[in-house]
C-alpha cells in the first residue's frame, strides 16, 4: 500500500474516533497574520499560519520569557512580551497556572488553549458567543439571551459553579469589573483584539487568589505590532435580524532603533437583537407542565390590562380596559407578554486601547496599557404589572378599591392586580463605561532573577435608565386614593377626589388617558460605581540551581506580592429605593475590602532524558492572604507532578486547596426584590405537580386560608423574592484535584490525545436558597422552618420570600475531559485537520443547608433556576461536546463545527420530575453546525459562514420566560445565521 493511501486510510479513521467522541479547536482559519515587534524574533498567538497544526487545548503554549542568561537585546525585550500578555513560539512559556517557564507539554495544570483565529473562525460578536460553545463553560453566568436584570452584561463561569467563583484575568492581571453585575463583561471586551484565551480548568486560589475556586480565564490582547490591519464584518439571520455590524483597525510603530513600540487598537460593534414575537416556539409563553391528563396548560400572565378583581367574599372577576365590561375572570383574560419583550440584547460597544513600552536596559523594560470600552445595551420587557407595594415601602401592600368609589360597581371593596399597559412597554437601556489602566517596569536583577513590577488601576460607571414604571403615589392620586395610616402598608384606602391631578380622576378599573398616564409615569435611573487599586511585585528565576543527582533538571522559584482594594456603590433611583416606584425596590450598596498577599512557587525537575522519566516535575505553591474584613489569614496550597516515562506519553496530577472571601455585594448588599422564576405551590394549577405530596401541600396551603382548588397566582411562574448581603458571611473553603494523561505518538506526527478526571469539593458555599426551595420546603413540610421565609398579603397572594445570602452548605463536582487534536498534510496543497473537546459529568450534588441532604443535580436542568443562577433556567447536562473538522487548500480553508449538548431530565431544584408530575420533563440532546469559508489574496483576508445550517430551533423548557432556557440554549435562539468578513493588512 502506497504511502499517500495509508494516511489517507489513517485519516479517515481518526475522522471517525473524532466525529464519535468530540471535539476540540482547529486553528485553520483566515485571521490576518500579524506580526510582532521586529527585534523579537516571535509572533503572537494570532499569527499562526493556516498550515500550522492546532493547538492542543489542555497543552501549554503561551507566553515567551527571558531565558537563564538574557544577552541578547530580543530575550530581554521578550520579558517585556510576557508582561503584556504576548504569546510566541518560544521553547520556553509562562502559562496560566505557575509563574514559572516550563518546556512545551510540561505542565501539570490542565489549561485549555483557544487562539483567536479559532473564536474568528466562528462569527463570534462577543467573546461571551463563543464561550457558549466551550463544555467547561457552564450557565451560571450570563449571555445575550437573558434579557431581564442582567442590564447587557455577559459573565461567564466554569462548570456550572458560579460567576462569583471564577477569577478573569486579561494579560495576566486582574482587571477592571461591572459594577452592577460584580464580574468581567464580555461583551465589553473588544473580540478582534484577543490574541488567545487560556483556561485554567482546576483551582487556582494559591496563586492567583481568592476568586479563582473554579479557575482562571486569562484573555490575553494583542500588543506590539508593527503593522497595521483594518476588518469589517457583517451578519444578519436568516429571519432577517440581529443584523450585526464591526469595524477594527490597530497601527502599530517601532522606534529608537527598536527599542519601543506603540501600538493603537480600535473596535466598535453593534447587535440588533431579537424581539420574542419574532420567533414563533417563544410564543405563547407556557406557565404551566401539567401531567397528562390532568387538564389543560396555561398560558400567559395573571397580570393583564383586563383588571383582575377578587375580595374576601370569593369574587373573582375581570373588567374589560373600558373600565365598565364585566365579567367571570378565565384564562382568555391573561396576558400574553411575551410578544412585548426582548429574546436577545441589543448591544452596542466603542472600544479604544493604547499599549506602549520602551527598552532603557536590560534591567528596565518600561510597559503600559490602558483599555477604555464605552457599552450600551437595550431591552424591551412588558408594560409595569403592579399589584402592591413590598418592603420597605409604606405605601399599600394591597391595593383595595373602597365600595364608595364611584368608579367601583361591586358595591363592596375589591383587591385589584393590573398591567399598566397604558404606560407602554418597558425599556431597559444600560451604558458602562469601564477603563482599566496598568503601568509596569520589568527586566533582570542578576544572575538569572527577574522581576515584575506592574500597578493596575481599574474604574466602571454604570447608568441603568428604566422607562416606563410609573410612580406609586402618582397613581393613587390619579385613582383618587388615600390612605387612612400613611405610616402603614396595611392601612385601609378611602376615595377622596380632593388628591386627583386638576385634569380628574381616573377608573382604577380601566386604561387611563394619555393625561394621567403621562402624570403618572416615570423613569427611573440607577448608578453604580466600582474602582481596582492593584500592586502586584512576581520575583523569580527558572533556574536557581541543578539537582545534585545524575539526571537531574533544574529548580525555579518565583515569589509575589499583592495588595488589593476594590470598592463599590450601587445608588438606585430614589423612587425605587424609597418604594414609592411601581418596580422592583432596591436599596443602597456601599463596600469594599483591602487585601494583602504574598504567594510562592517552587518547581524542581527531579529527572530528565533518563531511563523511565523522559521529566519528572514536582511543582509546590502557596499563598497567604490578610482581608480587612476579617481577622483571619487565609492559606491555600497546591501541589502537582508531571511524569513522562517517554517521549510519547505523560502523566500528570494536582491537588489543591481553595478559599473565597466574600465579594462586596454579598457581604454589603442592599435589600432588593427581585421576581425568581418559580411557581406558587398553592396554585390550582401546581398542587398536582407534587404527586405523592400534594395531599400535604394542599393542607398546609388550607391552614393558611388558601383553598387550592380554585386559587391562582397573580405571577408569570415569577415570585417577588428578597435578597441582600450579609456581612456575617464566612468564606467558602475547599479542595480541587485533577488527574490525566496526555499521549503525544512519535510514529503518528502531529497528533495529541489526552484525558484527565477532576473534582471540585466546596463548602461553606454562599448563595441565597433558591424561591422554589424555600416553597417546596415549607409546603411539602421537608423543612417547615422555611414557612418563616415566606409572607402572604391578605388576598393569599404571595407578598415576599425572604431569601438573603448565607453559608448554605456544599458543593461536590467531579467528571472527565476528552481532548483530541490531529492534523495531516494529504497532498502538497491539502492539510486535513480534526479536533476534539469532549466532558462528561460524573457527578454534581449540591446541600443547601448545613447538615442537610444532597440534592443530585447531576443531568438536570434547572426549569425553575437553581442554587447557583436564581433568574434563569440552566443546565448541567451529562455530555458537553465541541468538534472542529477543516480543511486547507492553498490559500483557501473550509471549517465544519459541531456543537453538543446532551438531553437533560427536568429538576424543580429538590427533585427529578416524571410523567407523574409533569407532562413534559425531558429535553432532548441538540446538534447546533456551523460552516465557515475563508481565503486569503495577498494583503487580504475574507471569510464568510452560516452558523446553525439547519436552523434548529431551541428545545421547549417550561421556563415561563421565553419557552426555552437562554443560559444553556442561547446559541439557538438566533436562528441561522450567516455572516461576512473582509481584512486588509498594511
């Protein structure tokens, strides 16, 4: 058999083994090739060719360092490289995970590598488009379909832990946060300037700090260029919107012989979003999963401009917005929101980098950078529903209609709950404005240590302006309405006309006029405000000394120091905080902490190039940390070996430890409301869901006057819930270890395979208990300690649930990663190449409180939100799954991506529903496939693609928000997609 046949034969078959277990990122695409500062013999990460193989995702290619004895003027400046975050081809790499060089595929941290030609390749807008393609990124966080209270910022998170849990560098350093939000927006970052991403799949607290419990995601920017580049790009769906548009351009200019650079980057980015009456599976919104057979679904919000009247005498009654038509109140009265709000963000982004350094000697390398990013986002939700007033708000917590109004026809006094459509839709308009600035000077003290001096200062402004919520005490004045006890929520209303705007009286029962609706309109603005004062000193030598055996390798050291301040303010409107606004209310945050650290690590080579230890590496690290909210030093450490018997084959293991203080929200946090998704268990519609327990719910519902037969929630599967911080908090500790292999034949040239088991144990975990625990818990009476938590208006409605932050217990997580990565040159012209990242879940079990049971979430998603993502439906699915196929001819390069997410069972945060309990409680595994075309023509680069060729739609997850769940689904919310590219290098 021929040669050119048996790599034919051989590549097809890892074709196969790839397209059966997964994926990882093939590199072969048509990003412009840059090149780096010219006395630097490297390129950065962006500007591998297409020919080049892809980069193994869990291996270590990163940052070039100065070597043992920098003589020459390019080792020196490539301190200044590694400093700004520059990546390259030395033999030599820092990586996420140690502050030491270490060789290619010597190091024990399982760090997934993504270049920027692999998140290009896509059509990404943001960087959070492309993380919801990546299995260890979970749904914790945030992304672009979830459109209420996230105010357009992204957060991202690693294996379903949390956003809180996960520490975001850029360029190695910490950076600059939203202040509303308490993470790193994505979709503030410029996606066009990213050179690479390393993740940090393991526990990374020792080193880097207190945040990094999950891991550490390191975006690392371009810097240092000499050339110039200038990108457009395009994209619309195939339902013709969400038209995106991008412009980039960066300069970059060497001067005094080499010594400098300055380099300028520029992007702005627009997204058109999408309105949920536009895509027809989100619409009708469907509250309720009755089990078969036991009646119909319901659709639709309680809260309708048809008013909805009851009273104590059992008076159950709609009035038509004429405010006159009266009759029984039925399901053909309820809302229909969804077709009045947003599914995906509209986003808008301007941002403007400036990056310089210059050489004096080899002892100061002078280095700066300041990133500035000006983002507005814009959502639409349905007009104001109102029902009453919630803490601290004294005005009325039921708003009752007295039998001597004239516009009353019950001749009795009635409780209303409405939509104020006449208000108009909400909109949610958000602007940010983030700057982070850093300054350093790095170079060689003698002898082989280096030093990095660096201080980072980082400022975030946000304005949340609301429209159309409309002011409380206005609208009961438009009604002619009076409280008796202005001190008391529960005071008794009177009609008393003498309040009445001179324009009249409104009909509470009826849709007001433009007059009174524009007398009792408002728009709220909310301000917050966040500042990052960071000193960092990192002292180290790769080679302090040989082993004093034979075969011994060489030991490195690397020590740092930190200090630390943030702090925050969050000032709402003063009609939201005084609750005299009809939305939610939110008080105050004001806080912040100081920290000082000092970190170590110690690497030594014990063997290498000897029989049966190709390296043997042991790597030790630890850090101390002192908070000013606490008396307490925290200490975490690390310990980790890396063993290749041969060439081909390496073992590798680590073992950590994890601390997390409190951030300033949960510790100062203002008591605020918002409405979690979760379901009433009084309602006539919900008591059956409860199978074997809904004898038990309906007579504890009964003992409260709620007759479950006929009661009904007010709410769209939405309960207003109190939260807050608690500055009583004890940190969250833990413990994290990995495991695995990575396999790297000499016989079968440019082929990578590696696996490795991980788990995370955390305790002390702080979050608030999810609504829906809190009512299942008291309702069922598993734990009816938890009826405290729970307050009803006399009407039955529920008023609150209290559900503030606390040590609510731990967190086991454990599971596998398959990576794969194989290129072959087939003919002179033609370079196959396949890649694979591939996890499965083994097990995700979480108490939620101290001494409690273990609830399995393992497979589930999370309908109704869950412990760690209150606001939103999420998954944790088994199987997680991402394959690159490409292929390069020439100048021309094709890409196929497959994306996959495994069926899940629905989980109500306490148990796995079935048929029993619901009628629909699976979701099915889904295939998202993208194609992308790229060519490169002398200076220009162009590239085009269709992201979801099929189309596929979303699957249907009882959310009661849009249908489906955008923190696990929202790459399919789209639709298909197709998107165009042009670059011009200069």
């Amino acid at each position: 058999m021929s040669t050119s046949r048996r790599h034919l034969l051989l590549c097809a078959s890892i074709l196969g083994v790839g397209t059966l277990s997964g994926t990882a990122f093939a590199a072969s695409t048509t990003q412009p090739e840059h090149r780096s500062h010219k006395a630097v013999n490297h390129k950065t990460a962006a500007s591998t060719t297409a020919a080049k193989p892809a980069v193994t995702p869990v291996q270590s290619v990163a940052v070039p360092v100065a070597t043992t004895a920098p003589t020459s003027a390019s080792r020196r400046r490539a301190a200044v490289l590694e400093a700004q975050g520059v990546s390259g081809g030395s033999e030599r790499m820092v990586v996420t995970g140690s502050a030491l060089a270490s060789s290619n595929n010597q190091n024990a941290n399982p760090v997934q590598i993504v270049t920027a030609k692999q998140i290009q390749q896509t059509g990404a807008t943001t960087l959070s488009d492309f993380f919801a393609r990546i299995p260890s990124i979970g749904g914790t966080g945030s992304n672009n379909a979830e459109t209420n209270g996230t105010g357009g910022a992204s957060c991202t998170d690693i294996r379903n832990l949390g956003s809180n849990r996960v520490l975001v560098l850029i360029d190695g350093k910490r950076a600059t946060l939203n202040g509303q939000t308490n993470c790193i927006d994505l979709n503030a970052l410029p996606v066009q300037q990213i050179a690479s991403v390393e993740i940090l799949k393991d526990g990374g607290s020792e080193l880097y700090g207190a945040d990094a419990v999950s891991g550490v995601i390191n975006i690392k920017m371009r810097h240092n260029l000499s050339d110039g580049n200038i990108t457009v790009r395009g994209g619309i769906t195939g339902q013709g919107d969400n038209d995106t548009g991008m412009i980039s351009a960066y300069k970059g200019w060497n001067f005094d012989h080499d010594k400098g650079n300055l380099t300028l980057f520029g992007q702005y980015m627009t997204q058109g979003g999408v309105l949920q009456r536009n895509r027809s599976w989100a619409n009708p919104v469907q509250l309720s999963d009755n089990p078969v057979g036991s009646g119909g679904e319901t659709f639709g919000s309680g809260y309708s401009n048809y008013t909805h009247v009851q009273s104590a005498s059992g008076l159950n009654a709609a009035v038509a917005p004429d405010g006159k038509t009266v009759s029984s109140w039925g399901t053909n009265d309820r809302y229909d929101y969804g077709r009045h709000q947003s599914l995906l963000n509209q986003l808008q982004d301007a941002s403007l980098s400036g990056d310089f350094h210059y050489e004096f000697n080899r002892h100061a390398n002078l280095y700066s950078n300041v990133m500035y990013s000006h983002r507005t986002s814009s959502t639409y939700m349905a007009a104001e529903p109102f029902d009453g007033s919630v803490q601290p708000s004294t005005l009325p917590s039921v708003l009752t209609i007295p039998a001597n109004d004239p516009n009353n026809p019950f001749g009795q006094d009635v409780d209303i709950t409405k939509r104020l459509t006449e208000l108009g839709d909400r909109r949610d308009e958000n602007a940010t404005d983030t700057v982070t600035a850093k300054v350093g000077v790095n170079g060689e003290i003698a002898y082989g240590w280096n030093y990095d001096l660096s201080y980072t200062y980082g400022s975030n402004m946000s304005t949340d302006h609301l429209e159309n919520v409309g002011s409380y005490t206005k609208l009961l004045n438009a009604y002619g309405l009076q409280q008796v006890d202005p001190s008391s929520a529960t005071s008794a209303l009177v009609y008393n006309p003498s309040v009445c705007p001179s324009f009249g009286c409104s009909n509470p029962f009826g849709t007001m006029g433009s007059q009174a609706a524009s007398y009792v309109n408002y728009n709220t603005n909310t301000h917050s405000h966040y500042q990052l004062r960071d000193w960092n000193l990192r002292i180290n030598n790769n080679h302090v000394t040989t082993m004093p055996w034979k075969g011994g390798g060489d030991l490195g050291i690397a020590v740092g120091f930190e200090h630390r301040g943030e702090q925050l303010t969050n000032t709402p409107d003063e009609l939201i905080s005084s609750g005299q606004s009809l939305t939610n209310t939110v008080l105050p945050t004001s806080g912040g902490f100081d920290v000082t650290e000092g970190y170590a690590e110690a690497k030594a080579t014990l063997l290498k190039n000897v029989f049966l230890a190709k390296d043997l590496t042991v790597d030790v690290q630890g850090r101390a940390s002192g908070y000013s909210t606490t008396s307490d030093t925290a200490k975490n450490w690390k310990a980790s070996i890396n063993w290749a018997p041969t060439q081909d084959i390496r073992f590798r293991g680590t073992i950590g430890t994890s601390y997390r203080q409190p951030n300033v929200y949960e510790l100062y946090g203002g008591q605020s409301l918002s409405y979690n998704l979760a379901n009433d268990p009084c309602d006539a519609g919900q008591v059956g869901t409860y199978g074997a327990a809904a004898a038990t719910v309906a007579a504890t519902c009964a003992k409260q006057g709620i007759n479950t037969s006929t009661f009904h929630q007010s709410g769209t599967g939405q309960v207003p819930t109190l939260g807050g911080g608690n500055a009583h908090l004890s940190p969250e500790i833990g413990r994290t270890y990995t495991f695995g292999t990575i396999i790297t034949p000499r016989w079968i040239p440019n082929l990578s395979i590696s696996g490795e088991f991980w788990h995370y144990s955390i305790n002390h975990t702080i979050s608030a208990l999810p609504t829906q625990y809190i009512l299942d818990g008291c309702y069922t009476g598993t734990n009816s300690s938890l009826c405290n938590a729970i307050n009803r208006l006399s009407n039955g409605q529920i008023n609150t649930v209290s559900a503030t932050d606390q040590n609510t217990g731990a967190l086991h997580e454990s599971g596998v990663d398959f990576d794969f990565d194989y290129r072959i040159r087939v003919a002179r012209h033609d370079v196959l190449s396949v890649s694979n990242n591939f996890q499965y879940l083994l097990n995700y079990t979480q108490q939620l409180v101290p001494g409690g049971a273990f609830t399995n979430y393992t497979g589930a998603l999370l309908y109704a939100g869950g412990p760690n993502n209150a606001n939103a439906s999420y998954g944790i699915p088994r199987v997680r799954d991402y394959a690159t196929f490409g292929w390069t001819h020439g100048a021309f390069t094709a890409t196929y991506m497959m994306q996959f997410i495994g069926g899940m069972r629905w989980n109500n945060q306490s148990e796995f529903l079935n048929s029993t309990t619901a009628g629909r409680y699976k979701t099915p595994m889904m295939i998202e496939q993208d194609l992308t075309l790229a060519y490169r023509w002398k200076k220009w680069n162009f590239e085009s693609g269709i992201n979801n060729i099929t189309n596929k739609k979303p699957p249907f997850v009882a959310s009661g928000v849009d249908n489906s769940a955008g923190a696990t689904y929202g790459s399919f919310y789209q639709g298909r997609y197709f998107f165009l590219q042009a670059g011009m290098n200069f």
